[in-house]
C-alpha cells in the first residue's frame, strides 16, 4: 500500500497547521523532509515521540518552516500504519509548502476520508465507528456529539454484532437440519428456534423506532417560520441567532426565498427557516418564493406560525393555519410590545405565545416550547441504542424483512431452504451496518463524504 499525505486541519490563518502522514513511507518521507533541531534522527526514534525541528527542502537544504513532528508507529496508530504528523504554522503558505515538499518526497495526496478508510480496513474502526467519526465532525449540537461519540466507542456496533452471532446461531441450526435430516441436530425445539426469530425480529424494530429521535438530533429539528408579509418572521430568526442574519425592511415581501441557519437549544440543534410570506404573489420571483415557503412547510419537523398581533388578523392568516392542521406547529403572536389589535381566544386561537421579536419577550417560552415539545424537558440520550442514519435504518429494516420471511415460512412448514435463505438475507443486511458485509460502491459513498485530511 503508498504513502498518503493531507493538510488536516481547516485552510486559513491559525496558530498550527498539521500535514498528516500516514503507510508504509510516512517515517522515512518525514526523515527527508526534516531536521531535528538536536540532530536526532527519525528511523531510530521510538513511537509516540515529538521532535523539535524544522521543515526542509530535501533538493536544497533549506529550512521551510518551524515544526514539531510526532513520530507514530504502526499497529497504535489511528490507520495502524505508521505515521507521521507535521505540526507547522498555521498559515496557507507553510502548509502547503510543507505538503509540496511530502509529496515530492514520495506521497501520494490523499482522497477524501481515506484516513478513516484506512482505519476500517485495517480493523481499527468499524463501518459505525467510522461514520460516527464523520457524524462528530459535523455535529450541530452537543447531543449529536454526544451520540457519535457513543457510537464511536462501539456501543452500537455491540448492539449489532450481538444480534449477528444470535442470527448466525440461527442459520447454524437451520442449516444442520438441511445436511443432516436424520439426525438430532442441537438442543433447540422447532418452537424455540421460532421465538428466537421473533425475539431478533423485536429488538431490530425497537433500534428502528429510535430512528427519528436520532435524526433529529443528528441533522436538528428542521423549523420553519411562516407566516404572511410582514409580521416579522425574519425579525425572529436574527433574534434567535442573536445576529441580523435576515434583511428586515417595512416593505412586505422583502424575503424571496428561504433562509437557513442553525441555533443551539438546550443543547440540541434547530435548523430553523425564515420563508418567504405566504400570499398572493405580485411578481414572478414572489411567487416563486411563496411556493419555496409551502415546500418548506412540507419538509419541516416543526412549523412556527407568526402572527401580527398588532394588526387585525388577515384572511391570509387563517388560510395559513388552516394548512397546519396536519403539521406539528406552535403559533405565535408577534409585537407583543404593540397594544394588541386582536385577543387569541376570541379568535379561536388561545393558547397562542405572545412573544416580540423586538425586545425578545416570550422568546426563552418559546424556546422551552420546542424542547420540551420535541427533545423533552429532561431527556438524554439513550447510550449506545440510538440509530441516527439512514443508512443503517434502511439495513435494519431488510434484516427484518428477511426475518420475517423466515419465520413465515418456518411456521408454514416451507422447506428449510426457504427459512435459510430469510435468514442469510438478514444476516447480510446486518453485516452492511457494521461493514462485515459490503461493497466497494458503499464505501466510496461514505468515505466520500469525509474531508480531506480525515
């Protein structure tokens, strides 16, 4: 296998930058292209070591940059290979004269993620454990960190492989009865093989009823805010941000098109949308913009309802509310600050939170709304059974589908083979989440994902 190398942290200005190293070249390409300051060398250095040094360009002896380089060594290594890491400044210019210099010396620039792939071939992570990596790098919230990082330490992937040795077992037992017909094969009863299939079939359908929560905190609560013109829905984003991220004018219909942005509440993650308002459009592009605000309604978790609580309400308003009566929704009476020109209970519409996105008043009711709503007041995330893609969704629901295409044909007398082979279908499907079972296609398509360096 080549030596692979990679910038590893975030382009930009910082105070370190770090060019990654990692096969069976990374030592001897870092001796190369660097010079310990006590002149001590690379290949006899033990592992886990920092040198103290700089940079050099190998064709001429030059020093490139300040550095300290750590020295790891294979199998206790993140890809368990041997690497090298390149501790430079952390400005443009050094790093990638540093990566220059690597790849002159012999590396290959790594594709995206294949440090992480590296990892999982090697056995060091398995197909969970690495997505988790990715999921930690993208995480919007503190509980999304807190999950991945669960799943990181393989509290998941325990889970799984629990119930790949129980189907395995299965498959053992069925199969014997294939090739040896006569015999007394095991100590298990045709009823007990029976509720040993039903009881795997339960436990993968309670992972898959945890997928919702979990996409919820992984990807965050997709939140719209909708409402008709001007009743100050942009106003509420920039409160919620604390930033004026929307452009707030007195003119009606200043939003054309849906703005999206994340927030932190209570630890968990809203995507929350600022949409156009919803009327009759007067222009293309409003009309456009009215249709992108109803798609949003379509793809949203939660809809905030705005109202404007200072003037009377619109046949526009009740159309609104009329197409929330299926969606999860929290309405809302704007410009509380405003002498009111409406009571919510006279309108049908009690229980409405009065908030000002002015001020800010009603804004923490709000946010306690959506929560406990949502997340719940006090709830934590359940450690190590908790699935947050839809990949392993999709593979836990096969496994199932076979399990019960077994058990169906097993209660049915079917010939064995048609037991094993829903059994082996689930058994695969399973393998796919932890990456015992796959192909190269899906591990392009996760690895993909990652960035550069990672």
């Amino acid at each position: 296998m080549d030596t692979i190398a990679a910038i590893s942290t975030p382009l930009g200005e910082g105070g370190i930058g770090i060019v990654r190293l990692s096969g069976p070249q990374a030592l001897p390409i870092a001796e190369r292209t660097f010079r310990s300051k006590k002149g001590k060398g690379i290949l006899k250095t033990p592992s886990h070591r920092i040198l103290y040094g700089h940079v050099i360009d190998p064709l001429t002896g030059e020093p490139v940059d300040e550095c300290l380089l750590s020295i790891m060594r294979a199998p206790n290594t993140y890809t368990r290979e041997d690497m090298a890491e390149i501790n430079c400044h952390g400005g443009s210019l050094p790093l990638r004269r540093t990566l220059e210099l690597v790849l002159r010396a012999g590396a290959r620039l790594a594709a995206p993620g294949e440090f992480t792939k590296r990892a999982f071939l090697n056995g060091r992570l398995d197909l969970l454990q690495s997505e988790a990596v990715l999921d930690i790098i993208h995480a919007k919230s503190e509980e999304a960190e807190k999950m991945a990082l669960q799943q990181l330490e393989g509290g998941l992937s325990e889970r799984i492989k629990a119930e790949l040795d129980a189907l395995a077992n299965l498959c053992v037992h069925i199969e014997a009865w294939i090739d040896f017909p006569e015999e007394e094969i095991g100590s298990k009863t045709r009823n007990e093989l029976q509720a040993d299939m039903a009881a795997i079939r339960e436990r993968l359908l309670s992972l898959v009823r945890t997928y919702e929560e979990g996409r919820l905190i992984r990807e965050g609560l997709k939140t719209a805010i909708v409402g008709r013109p001007n009743v100050g829905k942009s106003s509420l984003l920039n409160a919620l941000l604390g930033e004026e991220r929307a452009i707030v004018t007195d003119i009606p219909g200043t939003t054309r098109d849906v703005i999206s942005e994340y927030i932190n509440i209570g630890g968990h993650a809203l995507r929350i949308m600022d949409t156009a308002g919803i009327r009759e459009g007067r222009d293309e592009a409003e009309r456009e913009g009215v249709q992108r605000s109803l798609r949003a309604i379509g793809e949203a978790d939660l809809v905030i309802c705005l109202l404007d609580g200072s003037a009377p309400l619109a046949e526009e308003d009740r159309e609104i509310v009329a197409r929330l009566k299926d969606k999860k929704h929290i309405m809302a009476v704007n410009k509380s600050d405003i002498s009111p020109a409406w009571e919510t209970e006279s309108e049908g519409l009690a229980g409405c939170l009065r908030i000002s996105a002015k001020t800010g008043a009603g804004l923490d009711e709000l946010k306690k709304k959506i929560k406990e709503g949502f997340f719940g007041a006090d709830r934590e995330v359940r450690e190590g059974t908790i699935i947050a893609n839809l990949r392993h969704k999709l593979a836990l629901e096969k496994a199932i589908t076979g399990l019960e295409e077994a058990g169906a044909a097993f209660k049915e007398d079917l010939p064995l083979e048609i037991v094993s082979l829903g059994l082996r279908e689930a058994l695969a499907a399973l393998g796919e989440v932890v990456g015992s079972v796959s192909t190269e296609d899906i591990l392009e398509k996760i690895f993909s994902q990652f960035c550069i360096g990672k």
